[in-house]
C-alpha cells in the first residue's frame, strides 16, 4: 500500500525535511519539501517534529496537511491511470505550496524557475529575425541576470514570483544595484528589462502577473558619444613606427577590421580561404557572422577599402585571442598618437567601498572585487577594443554609402538600430537628406514636378 512519510538526511542545522512516497516495493521517490528544521528536533521514530515548541508544532500540521494533500492526489492519479514517479510528486508539492500558478503546464511562478526555462527553451524560441534560437549573448544576459537576482534574492530574504514584479519592487531593486551594487544607471535598466521580458513570459504561460508590469522599465539611460576612429586617426595608425611584430600584426587587424565592419569574434576568424572573387570579377571577403548566423559579402573597391587586398598581399595577420588584441590594439593607438582626453563609461574592478583597485605593473589587479562600469576621462587609446572596428566602419560610411547596405554588412536587423549604435539622430539623417538633395538638383527638379497639381 502506498505511503507518505518525512525524513531528515543531514545533522547540520538547519537541515531540510524530505518527504518520500513509497509505491510500491523497489519504488521510492524523494523530494525536497522546502521546510527546514533543526536536526536536534526532529523524531526520527515518530518522523515529523518534536512537539517542543509552538513552531514545532505548527510545522508538523504543516506537514500533515502536506501529506493528506499528497495522498488525495495520489488516490486520484491512480484512478485516472496517471503515472507516478518523482516529476508527479514534485508537481504535487510546488502545487501544494503554490509556486505553480497553472497545474496544467507545470511551470513555476517563481522568477528563477522561469529564467531557467526560458534558457532551457532557448534554442527553440523565435528571435527578432524571425528565426529559431536566441543568439549567445541573449542566453548569456539571462544566465547574468539569474546571477544577479539570486543574490538578490539572498539579501532580501525572500523568494519573487512574477507577481511581485511591480513598481515598488522597481524602485528598491533599481535602487539596490545603482547603490549597493554600483552598476551603471543604463545597465541597472537594462538588467529590469531583462526581468520584465521575463515576467512577460510568464503571463504568456497564465502566470499571474502584476498590473504595473507594462509600466516598468521606462527609463532612458545617458547617451554616450560612440568611440571609433576617424579617417585622420586611421592614417595616423597607418604612419606610426611599429617595431614590434605583435603590434604590427595587431595593426594588420585593427586596420582590417575597420574595412570589413565585423565584431571581433568574426574578424579573427578571416583568412585567406575567406577571400573570393564575385560574378563580374569584384574581390571579395566572405563573413559567417557567428551571431547572427548570416553570411556577409564584403566586396572590395578601389579607392574605398583596397587595403584589404594589400593587407592580403603582405601576409595577414596571424591568429591572437580577443584579449590579447584588445590589449595590444590599445599600445598601437597609444604609439599612433591617439590621445585626446576623452570622457566615457568603463570597465573597473572597485573595493567594497566602492574605490577603483589599481593594477601592478604586469597588469594584474593588485586585490580582488567586482567588475563595475563607470565614467572617467582618459587618453582616447585607453578605450580602444576590437569593437571599435566595426563601429569606424559603420560611422565612416555613414552619409556615403546607403545605411541598408551599411546595416546588412554590420548585421544590424533594422537601420534605427544601426542609427542608434553610431549615435545618429532624426536631426542628423534629415540633414543628410539636405546634403544629399543639395548635391542633386536634377533630382530636387523630378521631385518638384510631382508637386505640380
């Protein structure tokens, strides 16, 4: 005959009181009820709480109640045929305490249990290209803001579900990571964007949801002027003296890169089996973009980015980790004469009371803490990474080549987004529009004759 009973495991206090259901000979399931007690005062003989103290015994009706609970729902089960195994019993308990809001998907109403589904359904889900499977980096800002709201979770004591997602919770959790945790006001807000999509999936799912979740997340971060290089800048690059081969080859893949408006992932991955010629003769480099899985056709113009071909010619550079060219990129700025004050966010790891920890002179960080982004006025080189490759590419060409063009190179899904990433406004692109008419009467002439009523 079935049965359900408790036990505890451990005699570190406190310890966590499991319950079992025995089926039938050979066939226990265990799970984790969620309450805890001190070792101490619990009857192994009678399994439940000694009757000690008011909370003792509150815990064992508790547990009683659990129990008629889970024997009802067995009863039922077995009439209706279903199977019983630890994934039933499970679902019974999360029923029993109502972390499932819907019995009939199974799926908990708890913040993290519904950031774990969505990473778990990840390759499944559509994307904003209308494919399947979110990219790496959506995965990965899901997986930080689990991190994030675990600890959380931990300094506030309390377990959230998707209902507790409202504007009081905004405010104290913004407050939290601006303050307590010292992120920037901008990622502070992106990360609330990230767990309002979260809460968004769970009313999809007939998860109960706040009222106040369209209203979260309104913000708008300060803008910050884009870092890329200029064509001067670039020349300077060109110029300067590099007596160092991994400076030189560091000064093959800025330069490159710079040309072909790919992130950094993508740009280490070229070689020669890369280049290609077109239909009608054109050189070309050939990108697979690891992110958004599309293959991007550079073709090379003279007079526009043949340096790509000279690059080619004098061999191209060798292999080198992210890290290493972004660090090596930086000196050859540096040696370039890239070096006006420039003022914007950055990566610094800080103390507990919030100062920046310096590094020695091998580069290390002298004492341990947490990575955080703040503002600070610095030579321009120090903000030099791979990424500004293909952010000069995307602001240089801005204005003369079409930005459909631009944005299919780069692998931006929209042209606002592209505007958005090179700080271009509705200001800037109208007068690109003036230039561009100014430039072509015969043009302004047709336009006007559309206008002859």
């Amino acid at each position: 005959m079935p049965s359900v009973t408790f036990l505890v495991k451990s005699k570190t206090n406190p310890a966590t009181i499991y319950v079992r259901l025995s089926v039938q000979r050979g066939k226990d399931y265990i799970k984790k009820t969620g309450f805890l007690i001190n070792p101490d005062q619990w009857s192994a003989k009678k399994k439940e709480p000694k009757p000690t103290s008011p909370e003792n015994k509150n815990l064992a009706t508790d547990l009683s109640t659990l129990k008629l609970f889970i024997e009802n729902s067995l009863n039922q089960a077995q009439q209706q045929g279903d199977p019983i195994n630890a994934d039933w019993l499970q679902t019974q308990i999360d029923i029993f305490f109502k972390r499932i809001d819907d019995p009939n998907n199974g799926q908990s109403a708890f913040i993290l249990d519904l950031i774990d589904y969505i990473i778990q359904t990840a390759p499944t889900r559509k994307n904003g290209r209308g494919t399947l499977g979110l990219s790496q980096s959506r995965v990965k800002s899901y997986q930080t803001l689990k991190t994030i709201f675990t600890t959380y979770q931990t300094k506030t004591r309390k377990h959230y579900k998707a209902k507790d997602i409202d504007l009081k919770f905004e405010r104290l959790f913004l407050d939290w990571l601006m303050n307590d945790r010292q992120h920037k006001d901008s990622y502070a807000l992106k990360l609330m964007d990230n767990l309002k999509a979260v809460c968004n999936e769970a009313k999809t799912l007939g998860i109960e949801t706040s009222p106040q979740l369209p209203k979260l997340a309104k913000g708008t971060p300060e803008k910050e002027l884009p870092i890329y290089l200029n064509p001067q800048e670039l020349q300077q690059i060109r110029d300067c003296k590099i007596t160092s081969l991994q400076l030189h080859n560091a000064r093959k893949w800025l330069l490159l890169g710079c040309h072909l408006g790919q992130r950094g992932n993508d740009l280490l991955k070229i070689d020669h089996s890369d280049y290609a010629y077109l239909d009608n003769g054109t050189p070309a480099v050939t990108i697979r973009q690891q992110k958004t899985g599309k293959i991007v056709i550079v073709p090379i113009i003279e007079g526009l980015n043949s340096e790509i071909l000279e690059i080619k010619k004098t061999g191209m550079p060798h292999p080198v980790s992210i890290q290493r060219l972004n660090e090596y990129i930086k000196e050859v700025c540096k040696l370039a004469g890239i070096n006006t004050p420039t003022t914007h966010t950055r990566s610094v790891l800080i103390d507990r009371n919030g100062n920046p920890i310096e590094k020695d002179d091998k580069g290390n960080y002298e004492d341990k803490g947490n990575k955080r982004t703040v503002k600070v006025t610095l030579p321009k080189y120090e903000f030099i990474t791979s990424h500004v490759c293909r952010r000069s590419f995307a602001t240089n060409l801005y204005g003369k080549l079409p930005t459909t063009i631009i944005k299919n190179i780069t692998g931006h899904s929209t042209e606002a987004m592209l505007l958005k990433y090179i700080g271009k406004n509705e200001a800037e692109t109208a007068l690109q529009m003036v230039d561009f008419l100014t430039s072509k009467p015969e043009l302004i002439q047709e336009l006007n004759k559309l206008n002859i009523k």
